[in-house]
C-alpha cells in the first residue's frame, strides 16, 4: 500500500552515472496518475531528475518531515486533505518551501486566495508545458541561491572551513584565498556553470577539482584544454560523432561531453573558442542537449560545466571575438583567484612544499635554503604565477648535489626588466609615484636620484646587498663599492664639531 501512494526516484531507476538534479527533490501531489505520470515525464526530459510523487495527499506531513524538498507542485481538489489545507501547513510550518498551485479550477478569485496564502505561482490546468517547466526551474534556482547564502553566511560566521583535505594541493595560508576557498564550498553542490579566471599558473584545474570532489558527483572529473588542440577538432573532441558522420568516420565516438556524465566537465582557455563552438556550446548551457557531429539522434547531459580563462573576456566581447549571451551563462558563479605578487606571504610555504617533491622526485635529500633565496623570490612578480616557481625549483634540484641550494640557477632566470611584463611595469610605477610625491617640493638631481634608489632596492631587500643589486641591476660588487664610497665621503664631511 505504501508502494501506491509514495514514489521515490531512486539512483537505480536512472541511467547509471547521471546526477540527480536538483540536489533536494521536487514534490509533485496530485490524486490524478496520469497527470503525475506526465509530469515527471516531462521534468525528466528536461533534465529535472530528482522527483517524488505522491496521490495521497494524506502522507504529505510525513513526506515533508523526513527531508527537505526544493518546492512542491500542488494540486487543490484531492479527496482526504484538500490542496488549500496542505498550502496552509507549509505556509505555517515550511515558510521557505515554495508551493507552485497546480488546478482545474480557473477563478481569479481563487488564484488570488492562493498567492496571499503563501503560494509561490498559480497555473490552471491543462499545464502549458513551457510555463511549467520555466516555473519548476527558476524556483530550483532561488532554492540553490538560498543555500548558497546560508553557506556563504555560516562558513564566514564560522571562519574555518567545512572541508580543508579537499584543497590540500593549493599550498597558501593567505585570507584572499581563503576566501576563495569559501566560495566554493558554498556553490560547489549547485548544477550551474562556474566561471573560473585568474593568470597563468595560479592553479585554476586545481580549483576545479576542489569543485568536483566538494560537489559529490560520482561521475569523472574530465579536463580539457581548448588552446591546446587544433581548432578544427574541437567539436569532435566535446561532441563526439556518429558512424559515418564525415569522411573517415568508420567508427562513432564518444565526446567528452558523454564521457564526463554524472561529473564535471572542465573547459580551460574558453576565450579561444571560435564562434561556431560557442553556439553550439550556448545551447547545451541553455537546454542541456546536443548532437554528435553527422547524428540526427539528440543527446542530453547532466554534466557540470567549470569554465576557465587568464583572458579579460569583456575585453574579448568588446571585440566580437566572444558572443556576450555566452559569457552571461558562464558566469553564473565567478571565482577570481589572485596571483602570487598578490600573496607573497606563501612564497616560504611553497618552496618548502616543492623542494621536498622534487627532491622525492630526483630521489636526492632536501636541501638547506639560502636565507637570501627567500628575500630574492619575495621581491620578484611572477608573470608565471606558481608555475614558474615551480618549474625554478626543480630546475635547481635537478643541478643541486649536496649542501646548500645555489642561487645561481635562480638569478639566471630572474632579472630586472626581462620576464616580468605588466606585473613589473606596474611595480616600477607605484614606487616612482612615491618617489615623485616624496619629491615634490622640487626636482632631484641625477645624483639624489640614484641615492633614493640604492635606498629603497635596500630597504625592499632588507639589507641585503646581492638581492638590492639584483633589483638595481648590477653587480654586488658595483653596490658595494657605491656603499663604501658613500660611507667615506659621508665620514670625510665636516662636522659641526670639526668646524
């Protein structure tokens, strides 16, 4: 009997791998089969998976006691209890559970009897199929949103983090990250698209991750980097083919779109993408469906979508090159993360962590760090971000032997002016605008100049001559001569005393 009245959507009534959306289920009552029967036919088809169904309008407080829905489709005229008693308890006992009213009975009076009762919509029967699968979704979306802020809200209350191991390959210990770390935790569970940006190197595939693991997905985690493949094959390679789709198609292929069902799809460097793709992809955000390239047979997905960039993309839109209705689905969540200059507090964490995985991985000992590496790596931008700290490190380890770690691989590859690009350039004009104001009161001559200069890369070095030489661009030695003959004309100035 109890089989009759209560249907749940069990994992094993869905195709193996697929995830069940929303993540609480939708509650449909009414006493009519057929029109729960069609219902969830047609939420399914559009991709809506997780449903509960129940004819006996008696069970709903019991239903609505064991877990949490993200709204109810309601019918009115039921035997038992009526549809207008059940809208009263959830109004009174579940205030945040949204209620979409669902009736043959077409009164104006009645619609506006509901929605002063706490009913979110009033839609008459016969359904007209694109009003309510519209009203289904968005109140999925605000469901997801309200759970979002309720996170966002009690990991920042908390400040600590719900799940640390998950971001245990982001080496940082920096508050922006932090934070960052936070976000995503709140939004990691929710189906829309995440839009990850930030500069080469700063770990966005990491962060991606995170995402996936956070998000319980029992689905593969796919990666795929568009800037990387011929731009010819990159609708084969998301959308697959059928047999015989083009010349040379003997066999069909699975594209990485089915290949990540039930999980994530990972999408990096997405301003390359040319505008046929960025069509088809606009539609498969839009409706969660596509065809392999020569099929005529439609496939769905339930993939989540994480997108990344190191591109400005308004800029991209700006110039045509990125359609402006992609970005707006894109960035329905957007993750920034900030680059190393931006965090150089994890500069020590870093190098200890890398140096001990290349050494594991050269199988040689862990060496001992010059104190002046540090101040060295703490004064130099990194267009490359943490990976090109890395690829310094180990291109360190694999020429160190014993002892101390050398410099000279490092100084190699540091040096003013070369490889650091805007980072630098922006560097190098905040400090001339101090200098500037400073100095306003007259023009320095060439001599004051140079002074201020050697004081500041001294200062920025914490007084240590080969960092501050290698800031000014030239040789320890020079620096030092300059120092001594300095001290000296300081010393040979007469004093009051001498006077």
């Amino acid at each position: 009997m109890k089989e009759a009245v209560k249907k749940n959507v069990t994992r094993e009534e869905r195709p193996m791998g697929r995830a069940l959306f929303p993540t609480n289920p939708v509650l449909i009552v009414d006493d009519e089969e057929i029109f729960l029967k069609s219902a969830e036919f047609l939420l399914r088809f559009e991709g809506i998976n997780n449903l509960v169904t129940c004819r006996d309008s008696r069970q709903i407080q019991s239903l609505l006691a064991g877990q949490r829905f993200s709204l109810v489709l309601l019918d009115l005229m039921m035997p038992f209890v009526s549809g207008q008693e059940i809208l009263d308890f959830i109004a009174a006992d579940f205030p945040d559970l949204p209620v979409v009213v669902i009736t043959a009975e077409n009164r104006l009076e009645k619609a506006v009897e509901c929605i002063k009762a706490g009913a979110y919509d009033y839609i008459v029967k016969p359904v007209e199929e694109n009003k309510l699968v519209l009203t289904v979704k968005n109140l999925i979306r605000l469901d997801e949103v309200r759970k979002e802020n309720l996170l966002l809200k009690n990991s920042f209350t908390a400040n600590k983090l719900a799940h640390p191991e998950v971001f245990r390959e982001i080496i940082t210990q920096d508050n922006k990250m932090r934070a960052v770390f936070q976000y995503v935790e709140a939004l990691a569970q929710t189906h829309l698209p995440i839009l990850v940006t930030g500069e080469t190197g700063t770990g966005k595939e990491l962060l991606a991750r995170a995402i996936h693991e956070l998000s319980g997905r029992r689905g593969k985690f796919v990666a795929f980097n568009i800037a990387a493949e011929d731009s010819a094959l990159i609708s084969d390679t998301l959308f697959g083919h059928s047999r015989g789709g083009f010349t040379g198609a003997v066999v069909g292929r699975k594209g990485l779109i089915e290949q990540a069902v039930g999980g994530t799809l990972f999408l990096d460097e997405i301003g390359d993408l040319n505008g046929d793709i960025q069509v088809k992809l606009l539609r498969l955000l839009q409706e969660k469906r596509y065809y392999p390239i020569g099929s005529d047979e439609e496939k769905s997905t339930d993939a989540r979508f994480i997108f990344a960039t190191n591109q400005d993309l308004g800029s991209l839109i700006a110039e045509k090159k990125f359609r402006k209705d992609l970005y707006y689905r894109l960035v329905s969540h957007h993750i920034q993360i900030p680059p190393l200059r931006e965090r150089r507090n994890d500069i020590p964490l870093l190098l200890d962590h890398i140096l001990t995985r290349s050494a594991q991985a050269l199988g040689k000992r862990v060496p001992t760090v010059p104190q002046e590496l540090l101040l060295l790596l703490k004064n130099y931008p990194f267009p490359g971000n943490v990976r090109e700290l890395e690829g310094m490190i180990f291109d360190a380890m694999s020429r160190h032997s014993r002892g101390v770690l050398a410099m000279q691989t490092f100084l190699e590859k540091i040096r003013p002016g070369q490889g650091q690009g805007n980072a630098r350039e922006r560097d190098t004009h905040w400090d001339a605008g101090n200098l500037i104001t400073a100095l306003a009161d007259r023009f320095p001559t060439l001599k004051e100049m140079e002074d201020l200069l050697v004081d500041l890369a001294l200062a920025k070095a914490s007084g240590n001559q080969t960092i501050a030489a290698q800031l000014l661009g030239v040789s320890r030695k020079a620096l030092n001569n300059r120092l001594i003959r300095a001290k000296r004309k300081k010393a040979a100035k007469p004093g009051p005393g001498n006077r």
